[in-house]
C-alpha cells in the first residue's frame, strides 16, 4: 500500500536556486529600467520648468518695460511748446541739459523741469551721478534706463469738499508732498503747467474756476541688481526705484525686486533727428512749414528714427539733442535660469544688439530676448497729414 505523501513530492516542489536567480535578475533590470526612467523624465521636466521660467521672467520683464516706455513723454494733454506744431512762436522750452534723474527738489529749476517734459527716456552704462544710493550693486555691462511721464490715473477737483480726488477706485489717493503734473486747458491761464508739490490751480478749457485735473509724476529707474532678495544670493534681478517721498519732498525711494533671472540689460533708440524734408531739426527757430497747408515741417522732426543703423546705444553717452528727439527703442534682455544644469557648460556668446556678452563657462542656460517701443505721445505730436 502506497503513501500519500510519496506521490506530493514532484507536484509540490518550489523554484530551483537557478530559477530564482534568474527571476531577481530580470527583476533587477526592470527595476534598473524603470528607475532610469523616472530619473530621465524628472530631469526632463526639471529642465522644462527651468526653460518655462526663464521664458516667463524675460516676458513678463519686456511687458513691465515696454508698457513704461510706452507712456514715456505723457503729460495728461500738455504738449511741449518746442513739439507743438500748432504754435508759430519761438519755442523757449527746449531741454538745453540732461537732468540728473536723482536731483534734489530744492534744485528743480525751470530750466531743470524743462529737462523732465522735454527728456523722458534716459540711459547710462554706469551709475548716474548721485544715485549712488540708490542704484546699488548694480550688475556689470547693463544699463540703467530712466522713464518720465505723468501717471495715466487722474485727480480731480472736487468743489464740495476743495480736494483732490482720484477718477476712480483703481487710483491712488493725494499723497502730500509727492511730485504733481497739472497741465492747463485755459487760455487765461499765466501757466501752461505746474509741476512740483503745490499750486494747482490752473483750470479747465472753460476757463470757470474748475481746477484741471492733476497727475502723479512718475519718474521711473530700472537696472540689474545682482542679487534678489539677499546680497550674494547669486541671482541677477531686474528692480525699480520709484519717485516717492522721503523727508517731506519727492526723493527716488529705495529700488524693490521685480524680476529674477534678468542677467543682461541693453537699450538701444531710435533718433528722430531730421524732418520728413531729410532736413535736421532747430527748436531754436518757429516752425518753418514748406506749404501753405502746413503738411511738411522742415525743421521738426516727423516721428520716425532717422540714421543707419536706425537703433544706436549712443557711444560716449547721449546728448542733450538727442534724447530729446528720442521717438523708438528697442529694449534687450538677457534672461538667465536661476538654478544650474548638471553637466551642462554655457560656451555661447549673446547678441544684445551691438553689445556681446559670454560665454559665461557656468551651468546656467540662457537667451536674449527683445523688443522694440514706439513712444506713442512724442511720435504722434510730430506726425502731420
């Protein structure tokens, strides 16, 4: 009589040690695969959120500048006598010197607030003579870029309660001691405008008593610092100093982060230094017209940058005549990842219009980007039929 247990033992045997051998191999090289895998898509996606935000940041700094640049030479309906081709007198209020954008009020002059209306874009390679405190650690082989123009939000007189108030809710309210536009729209009016942090009483077109409405002057500096948020955190920022108030007057205020990864800033403009005759301007002379219709000023310009190359980073500076005569520019920005790419080492040279920055040999990833400004208000002025 058999046993039943001799009859179990082939059915009931396990795996071999050769059999599990080969199983923990094969499912070590699945395991191997698969953690290739998932290490190769992570760095993958590490790499496209680096190459997302570095897009992002250069975008969204062109946008802050450009739309800046844009309202550059806005003065709430005032017209410079020296672009206004409807006056046939001789222009007297023609910048005749750059201002320094961190003057002190106690020295806003005449002449010096000329320079303001008559000059709203300005650049240098290095820092401007006393902004020192101001524009700190900047960032070497980028420019500083200043934009003047009044605010596109309004206060408006209110007669009930003898104050100023904002047009709406989107506007700030008076700031005592800030730096006001009020442009006059009377023509009994002593003034064409006020500029400073007291009398506005100018009026408006129906020359009743209302008073005009008045705006903030914004007085704007950019430039890369470089670090963000604490020094020697390694990361090149595009910031902004701001006109505010400081000891009772308008003072440049401390500049305040707007966009990391900005490594390289460059501006370049577009001059309009000739009239639509080809002949150069003279804001020292009335205008001349070539017509009787008035169609063609020969000695004011005509909006469009002149020169070849039409874009130029003024070697040696800029002057007095050719800021003013500013009508484009063409902005360049070097964005750069904020963390490093293992393995990677930046060998590339950037064009930043006629500046060339790298290769930088690091392991950060970068590209220029750029776009151009037309300043709407000074190019439209001088534009005729």
């Amino acid at each position: 009589m058999s046993r039943p247990g001799l009859h179990c033992r082939p059915r009931c045997a396990g795996f071999s040690l050769i059999e599990l051998m080969i199983a923990m191999t094969l499912g070590l090289l699945i395991m191997t695969a698969l953690v290739s895998l998932f290490v190769n898509t992570s760095r993958t996606n590490q790499e496209m959120a680096k190459t997302n935000s570095q897009i992002d940041n250069a975008r969204f700094a062109l946008n802050i500048l450009s739309d800046d640049l844009m309202h550059g030479g806005y003065w709430g309906g005032h017209i410079p006598a020296f672009d206004d081709l409807s006056s046939s007198a001789v222009p007297t209020d023609a910048p005749t010197a750059i201002p320094g954008p961190c003057t002190a009020y106690s020295s806003w002059d005449p002449a010096y607030i000329n320079g303001l209306i008559g000059i709203p874009l300005q650049f240098y390679n290095g820092v401007p003579s006393g902004c020192g405190t101001i524009i700190t650690n900047k960032q070497g082989s980028t420019d500083v870029v200043i934009v003047r123009h009044a605010d596109t939000c309004a206060l408006i007189w209110n007669a009930t309660t003898s104050a100023f108030e904002p047009e709406d809710t989107n506007c700030d309210a008076a700031v005592s001691n800030a730096a006001y536009f009020q442009a006059s729209r009377c023509e009994t009016d002593a003034s064409r405008y006020v500029l400073g942090t007291t009398g506005f009483t100018l009026q408006r077109r129906q020359c009743d008593g209302r008073r005009a409405p008045r705006y903030r002057l914004i007085s704007n500096i950019y430039y890369i610092r470089n670090f963000a948020v604490t020094a020697g955190d390694g990361i090149p920022t595009l910031v902004r100093s701001e006109l505010g108030v400081s000891g009772s007057a308008p003072a440049q205020q401390p500049a305040v982060p707007l966009v990391e990864g900005i490594e390289g800033f460059r501006l370049e403009v577009g001059i309009d230094s000739l009239s639509e005759t080809g002949t150069a301007t003279d804001y020292t002379a009335a205008v001349n017209w070539q017509d009787a219709g008035r169609t063609i000023a020969t000695n004011r310009g005509d909006g469009i940058p002149d020169g070849s190359p039409p874009f130029a980073h003024c070697a040696g500076g800029c002057t007095v005549s050719q800021l003013s005569n500013v009508s484009a520019a063409r902005i360049y920005v070097l964005a750069r990842a904020n963390e490093a790419t293992p393995g990677y080492t930046d060998t590339k040279t950037y064009s930043l219009g006629t500046q060339t920055l790298g290769p930088f040999n690091d392991g950060f990833k970068r590209h220029v980007f750029s776009t151009t400004v037309r300043f709407v208000n000074i190019t439209s002025r001088r534009e005729t039929p």
